[in-house]
C-alpha cells in the first residue's frame, strides 16, 4: 500500500510539473531597457536646459554675489598685509556675512532645480511606461520585465525599439 500511494504521489507530482513547464512555455515574456529609452528621448536632454531657463534670475543673482565674494577674497589675501586692523576686520566680516547668504541661497536654489528635473524625469517616465503598456496590451504579453533588473534575455524578447518608436510617435 505504502508503495502504490509513493507512486501516486510521484505520479501527481510529475504531471503537475509537467502542466506548470507547458503552462510556462505559453506565457509571452518582453523586456524593456526603460532607463536606456528615457535617456535617447531629447525630452530627457532638454530638461536641464529647461530647469535653468526657469530658475535663470536666481541663477544669475547667486553668480553675482559668488564673484563679489571671490573678489573680496581675493582683495584680503592681495591688500591684507598693507591694511590697518579694522579695515581687514570690517572685509572680513563682510566676506563672512557673504558667505552665509550664498549659503542661505545656494542650498535651497540646488534643492528647488533638482526637485524641478525630477519632475520633468517622472513626466517622460509616465509616458515610456504608457507605451509600454499599450505595447505590452497589443502584442499580448504576459509579463514584461525591466532589462536592468534581468540578467538574461534573448534580443528577440527586447521590446524597447517598439517602446521607443511608441514614445517618439506619441509626441
């Protein structure tokens, strides 16, 4: 009895193994390259300038201030030996209160043009991503998985030339 029920058992589980090999080979699988489709599009390359045109007046105001802190430095280490003590005391403070407005400047004007490209970023993302649902819903894939995160696929399984031509047109 106990044989007869190893059988079986070993019977069930190669029939099943069998229909889930069969059940695979049916699936139709593509892979996307979606970081290498977002960086050829020239949206992607357009979004620094884009960013730097919209935050130009600030760009400008922080350059201005950036030499005329240069300047000042340059004239303390130029004149500081022919300077009375308050004169080099009244440049240096005046290098140091410089100094913490480019600060106060620098660090948020960085913050707002990166959080500004990645917004730009997510736009062009959010349309590759629609092109590769409408190619994955048109051609009938069951999966399609991200070419950086497989290690292995043939070339015939890469729908990124499809994605991209979809992306391109849909602009």
């Amino acid at each position: 009895m106990k044989t007869f029920t190893k059988t079986l058992i070993a019977g069930a589980m190669l029939s099943s193994a069998l229909l889930s090999t069969a059940a695979q080979a049916a699936q139709k699988i593509g892979v996307v390259d979606v970081q290498g489709i977002t960086r050829s599009l020239p949206q992607f390359a357009e979004i620094a300038q884009v960013v730097t045109a919209e935050f130009k007046d600030q760009i400008q105001e922080v350059n201005t201030q950036s030499e005329e802190y240069n300047f000042l430095v340059q004239k303390l280490q130029r004149e500081s030996a022919t300077m009375s003590a308050t004169e080099k005391k009244k440049l240096e403070d005046q290098i140091i209160a410089l100094q913490k407005v480019l600060q106060e400047k620098t660090g948020p004007l960085q913050q707002n043009m990166q959080r500004r490209e990645q917004e730009e970023q997510r736009k062009i993302l959010g349309l590759v991503m629609q092109a590769v649902e409408k190619i994955a819903a048109d051609g009938k894939y069951d999966m399609v998985l991200n070419r950086s995160t497989t290690p292995f696929a043939k070339p015939e399984f890469d729908i990124s030339q499809k994605v991209l031509e979809q992306v391109t047109k849909a602009q």
